[in-house]
C-alpha cells in the first residue's frame, strides 16, 4: 500500500463523525487488511454488560468497508451488498476489536472476512465474540 492511500483511508476514518461518535481507533491499515477499536460506552451495551448486536454489526459493516477500500489501488468509495455476523458467545469486555481480510477483490465486487475479538483495557484478554462474511460492491 502506498503512503498516499494509506492517508487517505486514515483521513476518510478520522472525518467520520460516526467513528469519532463511537471513539473508534484505527489500529492497522495494509492492503487487503484493516483493524480498528472501539471502547465500550453505556449506549452499546445491554443490561447484563455485554456489547448489544448492533453495534458489533456496524462495526463488522464499517471495519468490512475499510477493508474492501485497501484492496483498490485507487481512492474509491464502496458500499455494503450483503453482511452475515455469525455471534459466538456474549461479547462481555472492555472494547471491542475488528480485524477484517479482503479474502476475495474483484473489479466491483469484495468479499470480506472480519472478526470480531472483545479485550481488555490492558489488551491482555482477547475473546473471539463474533465471525462474519460480507460483500461489499465498488461503486466509485
């Protein structure tokens, strides 16, 4: 990956107020690959503690994203045609955690695979709470 688009997915991530919302973290960028944290906040979490769905969704649609834009050599913009989150077990921790590989680029189409970890605030626990296959299309 080139410095320059490594910028771009960088400057792209720290414009959205979502991720900003959410204080997400981005922690790799490498082509075909993306990870990012986000801290736990009350509005995430169901009543028992543990992350609600949604979020670890959107997180799994956002990381997937970024993801599916590290594969093109160009500045590109994607969006999401399919998303499938598999819940492991109840995501209880401190933050949680994607890692999402481009497993198959096409000239439109990508298919993504993100993980899904919860850690601790020291990042010594890592708990894999979520696997997921989304494909995301190229339309810019």
């Amino acid at each position: 990956m080139t410095p320059e688009k490594k910028q771009l997915i960088t400057n792209s991530f720290n414009r959205s107020e979502t991720l900003k919302f959410y204080k997400a973290e981005l922690l790799e960028v490498e082509t075909d690959f993306i990870s990012m944290k986000i801290p736990k906040m009350d509005l995430m979490t169901r009543k028992a503690g543990m992350f609600n769905g949604a979020m670890i969704a959107s997180l799994v649609d956002v990381s997937s994203g970024y993801a599916a834009v590290s594969h093109y050599e160009e500045d590109c913009y994607v969006v999401t045609v399919e998303l499938k989150v598999n819940y492991l077990r109840p995501a209880i921790g401190d933050a949680l955690v994607s890692k999402s590989y481009v497993i198959k680029g096409g000239a439109k189409i990508s298919v993504i695979r993100t993980e899904i970890y919860t850690v601790d605030e020291n990042n010594e626990s890592e708990s894999h709470v979520a696997t997921s296959l989304v494909t995301m299309m190229k339309i810019k």
